[in-house]
C-alpha cells in the first residue's frame, strides 16, 4: 500500500523567504505526483502536476520536483507572502489505480 | 460549469439520521471521485466513478455509505444511520481520463459534515 509522508507537519518563516516542503512516498510505481494548497474551510487548490516521466515543473515562484526512484518530491517556494499561508498537500497516483495517496500536509504560516 | 460545485457546504444532523451530499463535476469530466478527510488528515479515497458505474469503491468505509452516479454526471454520496464519527469533510473532484490514467484532478470546496 503506499504510504505518503510530508515534512515537516508545519513551518513557520519571516515573509521573503525560500522554503522547502518534502515528500517522501514509498511506492515508486507512480503514474503522476500533485501538489495542492489547502486554505482553512476550504478544498484543495492544485498548485503543479508532475508526470512520472518528468523530474520538474514550475510555476510562478514555485518549483516542484520528482525523483521517482528515491520516492522523493520537494515544493519549493521562492520569496515567500504571507498569502502562501495555507496547508500543502502532496498526493500520488499510483500505477495500479486511480485513486489519490494524500500525506497529512504541511501547515505553512508565513509571518510579515 | 467552471468548477466542480458540492452542496450543502455544511450539515449539521443527528446521530443515526441519513444524509446525503451531492457533487457536480466539471462538464466533460467522466471520471469523478469522493474523498473524506478528517481534522489534520490528508483526504483518503471512498469511490471512483467512471461514466455511471463504480469502478473502485474499495474506500468506502462500511455498508452505511453508498453513492451514485446514474446519469453519468451529478454524484450523491448517501450516508446511513450517521455515527459521530462520520463527521469531516466530504471531498469531491473530477478529471479527465487518458488512455490509462486519469490527468490532474479539480477539487470542489466540500461538504462539512458534523454528526452530533
């Protein structure tokens, strides 16, 4: 069964900072990776969507990376608002079905 | 519609009562799935839809949860004789479906449910 970790569980930065959140997944027979951002009340937000083919994608002041033999994905954040605050959610669909593996998050609170 | 769209955003029932959360995916959207997630938890998968048929409902907890989908669109996920631990957030998102695997999933907003 795979089993998806997100460290750290929360994190707080001064405004202006790059930031790292880390996922680990143990299953590298993966179809696809996605990051989704969380506000509270709210649903999930996709951020960026990584093929198991590709090893990054960008957008904006975020970075996703993928390497899939270590099981390994990173979500960098560049220059970081107090409106990044939100929970991170890194999620993995797997080779055998179509059903998203979800870590718990990654509560980010980023302060003025 | 622009968005997959969940109603009501909240319910509040009592223990034992039967509910029922709807969900409209984006238009086009042929696959669309239920997710729960529960206070300072990822979502965790409940049942997949493909067109009008269940394809995966392996997440469903119990027999006291049921959805359906019959006109391939609109899904309404039932839940019967409510136990306070049902209460959490009812996700539901749609995608497209490739040739093998389904591309990047649209989340909606979800419904709160709260059993007391």
């Amino acid at each position: 069964k795979q089993e998806v970790t997100q460290i750290p569980a929360a994190l707080s930065v001064p405004e202006g900072e790059n930031l790292v959140l880390n996922c680990s997944f143990t299953d590298s027979a993966i179809y696809n990776l996605q990051w989704f951002r969380q506000d509270p009340g709210k649903g999930l937000t996709s951020l960026l969507l990584i093929q198991s083919s590709q090893r990054e994608q960008t957008s904006g002041r975020l970075n996703a990376s993928l390497d899939k033999s270590s099981g390994r994905s990173t979500l960098y954040i560049a220059a970081s608002q107090p409106g990044d605050s939100a929970t991170y959610l890194c999620a993995v669909n797997s080779n055998s079905g179509y059903a998203l593996n979800f870590g718990k998050g990654t509560s980010l609170l980023v302060t003025p | 519609g622009a968005g997959v769209s969940q109603t009501p955003s909240n319910k509040v029932t009592e223990k034992g009562k039967y509910v029922e959360l709807r969900c409209d995916p984006i238009s086009g959207h042929t696959a669309l799935y239920w997710y729960r997630q529960s206070l300072g938890q990822g979502p965790e998968f409940l049942i997949y839809f493909q067109g009008t048929g269940a394809a995966d409902d392996s997440g469903l907890p119990n027999d006291r949860f049921f959805a359906v989908r019959p006109e391939g669109s609109v899904s309404t996920l039932k839940i019967q004789r409510t136990e306070r631990g049902d209460s959490a957030v009812y996700l539901c998102a749609s995608s497209l479906v490739g040739s093998t695997l389904p591309y990047g999933y649209t989340f909606g907003s979800g419904t709160r449910l709260t059993v007391v």
